[in-house]
C-alpha cells in the first residue's frame, strides 16, 4: 500500500512539473499556418524541449489580437514585429528604426550582438524578456505608380503609415505625404484597390499579400531600405525555466544566416519588371531624412538611444567615408 501511495505521489507530482513548464506562444504570420513566420516557430517549438519548455504555438493572422492576448495574460510569450515589440523594449525594437539597419551586413551584425551573454540585461523590462530576434528582412518603398520617384513627387501622394508606428508616420509628413492609417491586416486591400500610391513593405509581403495587383503596369518597389524588418519573441520569464531566455537567443542566432538566405531568395523571385533603382543622390536625401526622423525621436523617447548609437557605429564600420560618420548625435 505505502510502494502504491509513493508511486501515486510520484506520478502526481511529476504531472505538476510537466504543467508548471507548459506555456503558449501567441505567433504573428499575416498567413496564419501557412506562413514562414509561423513555420519557423514550429521548429523554435521543438528546439525550446531541450531548454525545460513545452510549447504550444496559437497563430494570430491579426498582429493587434496577437499583442492584446499576450498583455491579457492568455499568452506567456508573443512573436510579433519589431515596431510592435518595442513597447515592450525599446532598446530591441529600435533595431527597426527607420533607416536604423539599411543592408543585411549590418542587420547581420546587429541581430547577432543581441544573443551575447554580456548584454543579456538589455533583454529584460519590466514583467518581460526578449527571447530571441529573427529576421524577415527589408522593408521597401512600395508604388503604385513608378514616376513617384524621388521626395519632390511624393508630395500630396497617399502614403499608408501603419496606426500604431509613429516613426512611420513621422517620416511619410516629413516627406509631404497625405498619410492614410492603416493596420497589417489591410493594408494590401487598400493599396490593391488604388486608395494608397505608396507603402513600405518586406520583399515577403509582395507574394503573401499579392501586391502586383495594386502595382499593375505602373508601379515600383524601390531598390532601397527603408527599415530592416525583424520579428522579437517576447517572454514572461517566470512562465519559463531559469536561464531560458538566454538559451532561446543563442539558438535564434544560430538560424540567423538561413534566415537571411530564405528573404534574399525571395526578392530575387520578384519579377525585376518591378523594381526600380534610385539614383546615389536621391538615396543620400533619404538617408539625411531617416536620420533627422531617428533623431526627433530619439528625444522624445520612441527610439532608444543607446541602440542607435550602436548601429550608427556599425553603419560607420561598413562604410566610413558616410556623412553621418563625423557626426555624434546619435
């Protein structure tokens, strides 16, 4: 009777600990299942075993419900976009900064630096914990009409600024445009059905979302990054095993370069029809704008300042001779 009440304790209290590690990761993919994002997550899932954790992925194809779930408590994690992680970190989600990250080398270098021990501080606030950063890659000046060109003729066009991303909205009036909110789940329907003449969008959207409907004959991706687009997974850290966060970055660093590969093959599967190059000159324009935005916002606390900083240094390791370089503001 004791050996039988002994194993009956055992049973139970090993059913406890199973319980105790399982969580729910609320997963961003604007196509849902289907979607890269979510099937990377799917392999994020069985690698999180070997850290104590049982994962059970819940697919969001609307990045608001995802981001009030994981708030509410009805997640103990959230892989989501960095302009939407940033209000949980703001240090993290000034990666996405416009023109912040503006090639693969420096996102490389960037994403990679934020899986070291040495700044494992920078990766919690508050109740949450960033547990890893993935990438999805550029995000670029989409057109539905090739000759807006240059800033002179984007004056008075409609510019789709996602409602919740301010620095978006900042940069589209700073540029003269007439700025139409819009969320991730329309806007593709808006800028299809005419009622948008720009958006700023990864090269994985152009697909997903069947963007050449709104291009048609006319329009024009931009052959320039506007921001680097990444995805951050957050945690509530006391829903995990001890040191998993830690764990959880270094593996997501690990699929960084596969990652990368993956958007690279996807650009290049656009038909070259709709790309278009700017000149060197029209890019440095850009480039004085983005940086004057990062700035303005900066002081107003939306961007984080000591991220900046490190990519300022980083964008100057890759190319020293930038106008930017002398310069110490940011």
């Amino acid at each position: 009777m004791k050996t039988q009440l002994q194993l009956l304790s055992t049973i139970t209290l090993l059913t406890l600990a199973t319980a105790s590690h399982a969580q729910t990761l609320c997963v961003f993919d604007p196509l849902g299942t289907q979607g890269d994002s979510y099937f990377f997550m799917k392999d994020y899932a069985i690698a999180a075993k070997q850290w104590g954790a049982d994962i059970t992925l819940k697919p969001y194809t609307d990045d608001q419900k995802a981001n009030d779930a994981f708030k509410e408590g009805k997640c103990d994690a959230l892989t989501t976009i960095g302009a939407r992680a940033r209000q949980f970190n703001s240090f993290t989600g000034s990666i996405d900064s416009v023109g912040g990250v503006p090639d693969d080398a420096v996102a490389k270098s960037i994403i990679l630096l934020m899986s070291n021990p040495k700044i494992a501080s920078e990766m919690v606030n508050g109740d949450t914990e960033v547990a890893g950063i993935s990438a999805v890659g550029s995000a670029y000046p989409m057109t539905s009409d090739r000759t807006i060109n240059n800033m002179t003729k984007m004056a008075g066009k409609t510019f789709g600024a996602l409602s919740f991303d301010k620095p978006q909205t900042v940069m589209a009036e700073k540029m003269g445009c007439n700025v139409v909110p819009v969320s991730i789940t329309n806007i593709a329907n808006k800028f299809n059905a005419g009622q948008l003449q720009i958006i700023a969008l990864p090269a994985y959207a152009f697909k997903a979302l069947d963007l050449a409907k709104g291009m048609g004959n006319k329009g024009a991706i931009a052959n320039f990054t506007a921001a680097y687009i990444t995805n951050q997974t957050i945690i509530h850290p006391d829903k995990f095993p001890n040191g998993y966060g830690q764990k959880s970055r270094t593996w997501m660093a690990g699929q960084l370069s596969n990652q990368m590969k993956s958007a690279k093959k996807l650009e290049t599967s656009i038909d070259p029809k709709y790309w278009m190059e700017l000149p060197a000159s029209d890019k440095l324009v850009y480039d004085k704008l983005f940086r004057q935005v990062r700035l303005e916002l900066m002081k107003d606390g939306t961007y984080n300042k000591r991220m900046l900083g490190i990519l300022k240094k980083i964008r100057c390791q890759q190319n020293p001779s930038s106008f930017e370089c002398p310069m110490h503001d940011e």
